[in-house]
C-alpha cells in the first residue's frame, strides 16, 4: 500500500489563496458587472427589454455594426492574409520597420485614429474635396465607419497569420512542387489549409473589434441617426439622453454577440487543429476527375 | 535513369559559392551517397538536381535529357526532406496520394497504390492518422511512400535520418537500402555521417567546399582516398606535415622510403586500425609508450608516443587492448601508409621491409617503465 501525503493535499494553502484571488477577481471585475447590466435591463421587465429591442433606431444601429463589422472583417482578413504572406515570404528592403508597422493602429489611440481619417478624408483635404467632388461620401458616412474600423483592426489578420506561415516553412511549399502540384493547386491545397486556422482566428478578432469599436467611429462618422450610428455610438447616445433601458439592450446584445464569437474562438476553432472545414476545403482543392473541375480550372 | 553533371556552380546572392564546377556521373539503379561536412555543397548539389535552386551555370542531364531549365514539377523525381514536411492537414493516406491526385488518377487506382505503398513501408493500418500522430520513424516511412507514389525515376534524399534516434536509425538504414535494391530505383542521399555512407552507398561522392573531392566506390574512397580530406573524412587517420630527407619522410622514427623529391613537403597519413602493437623488444624499429586507453566496444583506441614526441593513435583488438596501460612500452608496425603532395595523393605505399604482423593476440606484454 502507498502511503498518500493525505494532510498536504487537503490543506495547500497557497493553492486556495491564488484560487481564491483569481475567482474573487473574475467574480468582481468581470461576472458582477455584466450581472449587473442584465439586471438593470431587465429592471423594467421582460416588456420593457423588448421595447427597447424593438425600437427602429436600435435595430438599425444593431444592424448598421454587424454588417459594416463584417465588411471590414471580410477586407481585412484578404488584406491581412496577402499582407503576412508578404511579410513572410518576399525580401522586402525595410522589411523590419514595415512590420514594426503592423502594431501601429493599435498603439494609437482610436480617437486619433479617428481624427486622422478625418483629416485626410474630410471636406477640407485634397482628397477628401476630390472624392465629395465625384459625390462620394466617405466622412460622416458608412464608408468612413468601414475605414476607421479597417484601420483599428488592421493587425489582427496579420499577426494571427504571420506565426504560422512562418513556422511551415517553405519544404511543404516545395515537396508539394516536386510532387507536381502548381502554383495555385500548391496555394489551395496545402497553403491556405496550413494557415486557415490563423485566418480565421485572425477574422473573428477582426469581427468583434469592429462591433465594438467606438471612439474613431464616432469621430469619423459622427452620430447620426440612421446613418451613421452604430451600436456602440448608439449606447452613448442613450446614456447621454438617460435612457437607460435602450443602451442596456443593445449592450446586452452586443455581450451575446462577443460572447458566441468567443467561443467559437475558443472552442470550436481549438478544439481540433485541423477541423472539418480544413479537410473540407483540402478535398475539395484536390478535386477528383470531373467533379469540382469547374474550381480545379479556376484554381490553376 | 542515370545522372549527369556538367560544371555545374550555384552562387547565391549573397555571394556565398555553394558549388563551384563541379561535374560527374552517376550510374542507373545505383544508390549514391553526397558525404561531406555541413557547408560543404552536398546539399544545394541535391536541390538543384530536385530543381528547388536554380543552378547559375552548368547542365544537369536525366537519362542524356537536359533538365537544369525544367521547374521540379516537370522532372519526375522523388524527394524526401530532412524533416519529412508532410502536408499537416492530411492524413497519411491522403499524404501519399497527394501526387496521384494531382496527376488526376482515379480514385481505384489511388486506393489500390496507395495500400500497396503502406504495404511497402509497413504501415497498414495507419491510413487515417495526421502525422502529429505518428513518431519519427513512422513520419520518415511516410514521406518516402510519398516520394514514391508517382513512380519517379529519381528518389532523393536529403539527410533522411539525421532527425531519428541512433538505434532506429540502424535499422531505417537498412529498411531504405532494401527497399532501394528491391525497386532498383536510382536513389541518391546525403549524409555527413560517413558510417551510413560506407553502410548504404553504393558510390560515394565526397564534398568539400562546394567541390567535388572524390568519387568512387566505398571501399576505393576508404582505402585509397584521392586527398588527406577524404582519408580524414571517411575514417580516422593520423596525420603528419612533415619533409623529405634522402628519399624517407622527415619525421624521425617514422621513416617511411618516399619517391618525392628530397625537400618536397608531404602529408603523411596512417589509419588507426594500420597500426599494430607487438610487444617491446631492442630490436623493433619504432618503440612507443601508451598515453592512454579508451574503449570503444568493438575495440580499443590506444593513443601513443613515439620517440621525438610523435604522437600517433592505434585501434588494437579488445583481446589486446585490455592489457595495455597508460606508460606501458610496446613497439609498433606500420601495416600501410600514404602520403599526399599538397592536394594530390601522389602514391600508397606498402612497406615490403617490415614484416607482415603475425598474430595480433601475444598481449598482454607490456612493460612498464
């Protein structure tokens, strides 16, 4: 029979002093809050939530962020992917400080962010004159909640790539040639597979920064209803005029929302590294004779 | 498919000379091995035979086909790396029916070659595993069942066991050459490892410094190699600077009869295993004193000094090795020496004057001083 340290193991009191500092600080900073939010939103009742959820101005900001969030997803995500390949791949000169770059939207503040893009897309500026000339709005407009959200998010594609384009290599690349695979059966079939994990990480974090995003938005595209007041803009909008219920909602929503996105994030995206999807899309790069041959010909 | 090399060089752009004109010829179903240590050239050698580096000048012939201008897609050649890079996202079947799915097989034929490979490389069973599922040794079998999907004319291997433990890699080595003489597939692989090229290789081609400083059968690049590099390379030696006096090397009591001219320098190179022990006597020309024994198994190296303080290092028998002491006296014969001029080895050299060494098990004799 083993003799077990029975005493020690009941009674480690480190353990329960860092367990206890850790739930504590979760509990008070992070669950009572967000307790506190539904509590206050549900203050009025179930009818009152569902007023405020039903309330047009409401909707359309919900509906404005989404899609306006995606859209800067879906932009970024291209750029981001092609820009880490380059960063990655090719021999560029200063090479070092572009990537140095990358993390710069991140490092200013999104105010200012906000205030450059006004200040170069503006009315006032060349380019800005030159654009509303040709009856383009782009301040004060949805294209201007797309930029700024483009600009604040611009990283995350990138950096959630980058690693791992890196750490393939370029033998995988190679024995895919030397197997007779070109150029675009090499991309679809084992480049974009490899990294498709990071592109896609890369898009939920674009996506939920872009939801939240308030500070360059509101300075680019103003408050207006309607237009262009997303979620975020919305809620500080009805604090200011006291209505607690409205921001309450939609905050609630945009919480459901972060909270999904999160844990596909975290779950279904790591659960498996190599997931269906991948091997989906690596079967269907592969293409058999005749079926797929209408992407087989587009890919080559 | 045999290979040619003409004047074949690769500068890369950083100036470094990875090959510099080198050329030679290998034979159809050979297996060859590119020996040489790291920085040497072996490796881009390889690639530009695979087409992954473009060489800057010289030809590459395929079976008398020119093939240095052909992308690697176009030359149908197998090529295992050094650390596999198995497609992650696949399993293993899909791995090795990568290449047959490019060439559009159908899928009978793919499932049919693709279980007579797994067959091959013993891995039935294994289809469906990723190969973060698998250990090295199984990674390894893999990427070569891929290397040999698509029937290539040409299997290239670059290190292909550098990245497995020392007791699996005895046996891989002699699994690969197996499968090598059984498929009669031209194979070449690069190693710095000369055990495993004198083990496998049925030519050896020696790199130096982007050159080519030897090729030759196994037993021609041990026994006569061409320069003291490939004598140290391929085996151990003991090697001497020294110059020629009245037709003998200068290096006192190792007086070998040379036919340099007197004042010439030469390198005077002596295997290990060609020296032997016999016990001390007045009348033995060259008289030494053990420094220090170390087992090696199979058998013991004995480091030695001989008068004026030549040092010179031994491989004797355990039988023997077993009685000899640090300040032992023993005397020494030489069963065979070369001697190089410069880079050139100018003649080997059989002493016929000394006596064949008879029985090698008449120690433990030695005295101590």
């Amino acid at each position: 029979m083993r003799e077990q340290p029975l005493f020690r193991r009941r009674y480690d009191l480190s353990k329960m002093v860092m367990g206890s500092v850790v739930i504590g600080y979760v509990l008070l900073l992070i669950l009572l809050p967000i307790g506190q939010l539904v509590h206050s939103t549900f203050g009025q009742g179930w009818s009152g939530f569902q007023r405020a959820l039903l309330n047009p101005s409401a909707l359309f900001s919900m509906k404005l962020t989404i899609t306006l969030a995606l859209l800067t997803a879906v932009i970024n995500t291209v750029a981001g992917t092609i820009s880490a390949y380059v960063l990655v791949r090719y021999p560029l000169p200063g090479k070092k400080i572009l990537n140095a770059m990358v993390d710069l939207p991140f490092a200013i503040p999104t105010a200012v962010s906000g205030l450059m893009l006004l200040v170069m897309f503006g009315p006032k500026s060349i380019l800005g004159g030159a654009l509303q000339a040709k009856g383009i709005e782009v301040v004060y407009a949805p294209p201007g909640i797309v930029l700024a959200m483009i600009f604040v998010t611009f990283p995350f594609v990138i950096r959630s790539v980058q690693p791992i384009l890196e750490d393939m290599g370029v033998e995988m690349v190679e024995a895919a040639k030397i197997l007779g695979a070109g150029r675009w059966q090499t991309f679809f079939r084992v480049v974009l597979p490899t990294i498709l994990p990071g592109i896609l990480s890369g898009f939920t974090l674009t996506f939920s920064r872009a939801l939240a995003e308030f500070g360059s938005v509101v300075m680019v595209a103003g408050n207006i209803p309607y237009k262009t007041q997303t979620a975020a803009v919305f809620i500080y909008g009805e604090i200011e005029s006291g209505n607690l219920n409205n921001a309450g909602t939609v905050s609630l929503l945009l919480l459901i929302l972060s909270f999904l996105l999160l844990f596909y994030q975290n779950y279904l995206l790591n659960r498996q590294r190599f997931g269906w999807w991948q091997r989906l899309l690596a079967k269907a790069g592969m293409g058999r004779k005749g079926k797929n041959s209408e992407f087989e010909n587009w890919a080559i | 498919m045999s290979i040619e090399v003409r004047k074949l060089s690769k500068i890369f752009a950083d100036g470094h000379r990875a090959v510099q004109d080198v050329s030679f010829e290998l034979l159809e179903g050979e297996m060859t091995a590119f020996l040489g240590p790291s920085g040497g050239g072996k490796t881009t050698m390889l690639r530009m035979i695979a087409g992954l580096e473009t060489p800057s000048s010289g030809e590459i012939y395929l079976s008398g086909r020119r093939v240095d201008y052909l992308p690697p897609q176009e030359r149908q050649i197998g090529f295992v790396f050094q650390n596999y890079a198995l497609f992650k996202h696949m399993n293993v079947f899909e791995n090795i029916a990568f290449g047959l799915r490019v060439q559009k097989r159908n899928s009978a034929y793919i499932r049919e070659r693709v279980s007579e490979l797994l067959r091959r490389v013993d891995l039935k069973g294994l289809e469906q595993r990723l190969p973060d599922q698998l250990s090295g040794g199984q990674r390894q079998r893999v990427a070569l069942a891929r290397a040999l999907a698509t029937e290539p004319r040409l299997l290239l291997l670059d290190e292909p066991f550098a990245a497995i433990d020392a007791q699996l890699r005895k046996e891989l080595r002699a699994w690969v050459r197996n499968l090598q003489k059984e498929m009669g597939i031209t194979s070449i692989f690069v190693t710095h490892d000369q055990q495993e090229a004198l083990e496998i290789a049925d030519r050896i081609v020696v790199f130096k410094q982007g050159q080519v400083e030897q090729l030759g059968t196994p037993q021609e690049v041990y026994n006569s190699p061409q320069t003291p590099f490939v004598a140290g390379f391929v085996g151990e030696i003991n090697r001497y600077q020294t110059g020629v006096k009245n037709g003998f090397t200068d290096l006192g009591v190792l007086k070998f009869p040379i036919k340099h001219q007197d004042g010439r320098n030469v390198i005077v190179v002596i295997r290990p295993e060609d020296v032997s022990l016999v016990p001390w006597s007045a009348q033995e020309d060259i008289q030494a004193m053990v420094l220090q024994t170390t087992f090696l198994g199979e058998f013991f190296k004995v480091d030695l000094e001989l008068a004026d303080l030549i040092r010179i290092t031994a491989h004797v028998p355990k039988s023997q090795g077993i009685g000899l002491h640090p300040k032992d006296r023993v005397a020494l014969r030489i069963k065979s020496f070369k001697t190089f001029d410069g880079l050139s080895q100018l003649e080997t050299v059989f002493d016929p004057t000394r006596r064949a060494v008879q029985e090698e098990s008449i120690f433990p004799v030695g005295e101590a001083v």
